[in-house]
C-alpha cells in the first residue's frame, strides 16, 4: 500500500512509469474509462480547492470510479470535534483511496498511520503539495522535453507557498537544475527547504528583484502571496503587490520561457499575460488531470491493508510549530527525523 506524502516518496524509476502512463492516458482518455469501475474515491478537503479537488473528483469519475467526500468540513463530523485519526479510520474503512487536504502541517503523514487504503497529500497547510508538483513536472517535461539543465524563477511567498516547497525537493532529483528564488526577505523560503538544498547540493541564489533575474529563466513559476497564512494582516497588505508580471515586464524574459502558476492567482499575473503563448499556467492546470489519473490508477493497483495500531503518546511533543498537525492531536506518535544533522519533526519538517 502506497501513500504519497511526498514526492520524494517515489523513485525516479516511478515518477517515470508514471508519466509514461500520463501520457498514454493523454493520447487515449478513452481506454481506461473502465479501470478504476467499482472503486472510490474519498475527498477530504478541509481547505478551499478549485484545481486539486476537481482534477481528482474528475480523474476518478473519468476512470469509471465513485466519489464521496466533503469540501467544507462544517459538513462532516469534524465539526462536531471529531479527529483526524477518527475520520481517517473511517472514511479508509469506505474507500479505495483517500485524498486529503487541510491547513495543518504533517495532518497527511498523521492520517497515512492509521489509513486501511492509500493516502494522497493534496496539500497540508504550507507545508507540502506533491500533485501539484506531479503536474509541475509533466508540464515542464511536455514543454521543455526535460525537468534537466533548468533555470528556474520561483517568485512571490517561498515561504508559505507549499507548491513551492514540494518543487524545489523534487528537482532536487534532476540534473543540473540552478533556482533563483526571488521573493521579499520576510517570505523566504523556510530553513528546513534550505538546510534541504544545501545538504543536497542544489545550486540556488536569494534575490529580490524580478525584472533583473528574468532574462536568465528558462521557466518563471510565479506564486500567490498567501493570505490565509499570515496571522498578521497588515504584514500581508505590505507585500500582497510585491510582484506583479505583465505583458510590459514579459519582453525581458526568453521568447522559449514559459511562465508557470499552480494557480489561483490573485493579481502577480496581470490578465494581459494570458494571451502571451509563454503563459502555460492553464495547461498546466489540465495536466493535473492526466497525472493524478495516472496516480489514482498506480496507487490503487496493490488494494488496501490494516495499518499497525498505533499507541497514543504519553509524552508531549517536541515540535513548536503551531500549524503542525501535532499541536493539535497530541495522541499521535512521536516521530522524529534527523535532517543535515538537526533533529526535525517527522510530520511538519520544522526543526526542533
Ligand atoms: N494549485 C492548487 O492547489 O489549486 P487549488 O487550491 O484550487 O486546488
């Protein structure tokens, strides 16, 4: 049984036998309208999703499968205060797969310990996002021909943007991949992705100006300020109008650049980029679809099995993230990991 927490949860050998089987889908929809028929799909979202949420309920729909599931938890006994564990039991017990998203940090690695089918990670607060970046990388490889030999431009709030996160370690996994990442000071990328870079020698430099860095792209990936993360308004007032890309902007970059967003965008990409043919942000959105098909059907071939029971905790956990999952549920196991060697939680990667 295969849960996808993280990208980095595959080899590479699997990430290429999935988009093999993303574009045979892609060139044949058709052919594998009966494969998943007699399974289900459990969706739980407990955060907004337009892209994510739909691109699964579609992908299971187009494979000949069955969906439930909730996409505002007010409609789920969540709201009655019952747990993740509980709801994850459950809702396991009924379903082939479960894709879960939700604003704390690890909650899909807590929900994989006590899960009977597979768990996808569609995104666990700002932590990690690893479809989105399934279709980051069927997108590149589409348009480029290979995620290898890149410059990328990751831009906007690297420090709350979990598309981002999950990225940059994916690439990790790719020749010769050079990151400038481009954002105001105070939405760096967080220490733990960096502690990740260097102890995997990825080449990067910090830098906050745009226009300067983008005629060296070959890819721009602009990202969203997340509001939704900031628990101070007036810091997200001061930076929500940091980058904004426009057609004017766009005549410094490559003519083969391509513009990518996983979307939704706010205003760092004004309307008048869209008839621009670098702006691959849409297209990349349709992928999403073809590779969590590919996903859904890879992950649901080995069926389901009992999770080891898992003690509660007596001790109280050493994280001190308070978006983890663990300050939250304090009766999950303890797991610790060791990182570049600093000790970091097993769920939310924050060191602690
Ligand atoms: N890219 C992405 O995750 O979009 P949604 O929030 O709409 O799912």
């Amino acid at each position: 049984m295969r849960h996808i927490i993280d990208f980095n949860d595959m080899t590479m050998d699997e990430w290429n036998s999935l988009y093999s089987l993303c574009r045979e889908i892609m060139a044949n929809p058709m052919d594998f309208r009966d494969e998943l028929r007699g399974k289900t799909m459990a969706s739980l979202f407990f955060e907004p999703s337009t892209r994510t949420n739909f691109s699964f309920q579609t992908a299971m729909l187009k494979l000949g499968g069955g969906v439930f599931g909730f996409s505002d938890p007010q409609f789920s006994s969540v709201s009655k205060g019952e747990t993740i564990k509980d709801t994850v039991i459950m809702c396991s017990s009924y379903a082939d797969v479960i894709v879960m998203r939700t604003p704390w940090e690890g909650s899909a690695k807590a929900a994989s310990l006590y899960s009977q089918c597979p768990v996808i990670n569609a995104g666990d607060g700002g932590h990690l996002h690893p479809t989105q970046t399934l279709a980051d990388l069927t997108t590149i490889t589409e348009l480029r021909g290979s995620a290898s030999n890149l410059n990328i431009g990751l831009c906007g709030d690297l420090k709350n943007g979990r598309t981002v996160h999950s990225l940059i370690k994916a690439l990790s996994r790719f020749e010769n991949v050079s990151f400038f990442l481009i954002s105001p000071r105070e939405l760096a990328i967080p220490s733990y992705v960096r502690s990740f870079m260097n102890e995997n020698g990825q080449k990067y430099v910090e830098v906050s100006n745009l226009e300067s860095t983008m005629p060296q792209l070959d890819v721009l990936y602009m990202t969203r300020i997340q509001r939704e993360r900031f628990s101070d308004p007036a810091e997200y007032e001061r930076h929500r109008h940091a980058y904004i890309l426009n057609a004017q902007k766009m005549k410094l970059a490559r003519k083969d650049m391509i513009v990518m967003h996983p979307l939704p965008r706010v205003d760092e990409i004004s309307q008048d980029v869209d008839g621009d043919p670098r702006a691959a942000y849409f297209k990349q959105a349709e992928y999403g679809l073809y590779i969590r098909m590919a996903l859904l059907l890879s992950v649901t071939r080995d069926g389901k099995g009992l999770p080891e029971f898992v003690a509660p905790e007596v001790r109280p956990h050493a994280c001190h993230n308070p978006r983890c999952i663990t300050a939250t549920n304090p009766y999950l196991p303890i797991i610790n990991k060791q990182e570049n060697g600093t000790v970091c939680c097993g769920y939310c990667d924050k060191e602690i």
